[in-house]
C-alpha cells in the first residue's frame, strides 16, 4: 500500500543550501554585545526585578552569576580580539569579584529582592556601572 501524502511529506522539493554561519567579525561583535548586556544587567536594579516577572525571584540571583559565566568563559582568544587591554582588565576584576560572591554564597542565593540588599550586590552593580562607563 502506497502512502502519497508520506511519501511528500519526507521528500524534500530543493535542498536547502541556506548558510547560517557567522563570519569571526560578527562573533566578535556579538560576544561583545552579549558581555555588555551582562553588564548592563547587573548595574541594573530595575532590569533585574522585572525578570522576576518571568522567573522565580531566586533564579534571578543564580541567573545573574550564570549569565556572566556564560560569557566570561568565552575562549580567551576571541575575549582578546573582543575588547582592549584596560578593558580585558576590568572585565577579569568583575570576573574576580563574581567568583568570590559566588564562593561567598556556595551558589545558594537569596530571592533577589533580599540579595539587592546586601554589600555584595552593591558592590557588583557599582562594579557594572564604572566599567560600563569606562567600556
């Protein structure tokens, strides 16, 4: 028994020849916006509670440092062809600064209504901000 509709269902009229690939400039662009967006996100308190809206208050904190991880994981090569030198640094000092919160916290944080309240959070947010302004 044949199956007609199967049959053109499976079988593919053009081969799709689309290239979805990005040239090493334009991830170079990215993994430079995607950075700053984490930056922009930790100097702000605002953005920050209106993700509450989409996730629970705790995910918020963990998401913070899991967004930055993201990106700060990011090959070392491509960090270097990404952002200049003073700006590499000030980028290692905020990675060295969300370690040792992290580290503080053994990665079990607070909603983020409570975790906006502590020096901590504080002190990355001003971080964010100041390297934002020098970036």
């Amino acid at each position: 028994m044949k199956r007609p509709l199967r049959n053109k269902i499976n079988k593919l009229e053009k081969p799709i020849t689309e290239d979805y690939s990005i040239s090493d400039s334009e991830f170079i662009e990215l993994t430079r916006d995607n950075i700053i967006r984490v930056l922009n996100l930790w100097a702000s308190k605002t953005e920050q509670l209106e993700l509450r809206k989409a996730i629970s208050s705790n995910q918020v904190s963990s998401g913070l440092f899991d967004y930055w991880c993201d990106y700060s994981m990011a090959d070392s090569e491509v960090i270097n062809e990404t952002f200049h030198t003073e700006e590499i640094e000030l980028l290692a000092g905020f990675d060295k600064k969300i370690s040792n919160v992290e580290n503080k916290f053994n990665r079990k944080f607070q909603d983020i209504e409570e975790f906006q309240e502590t020096p901590e959070w504080y002190s990355l947010n001003q971080s964010a901000k100041e390297i934002l302004k020098k970036i």
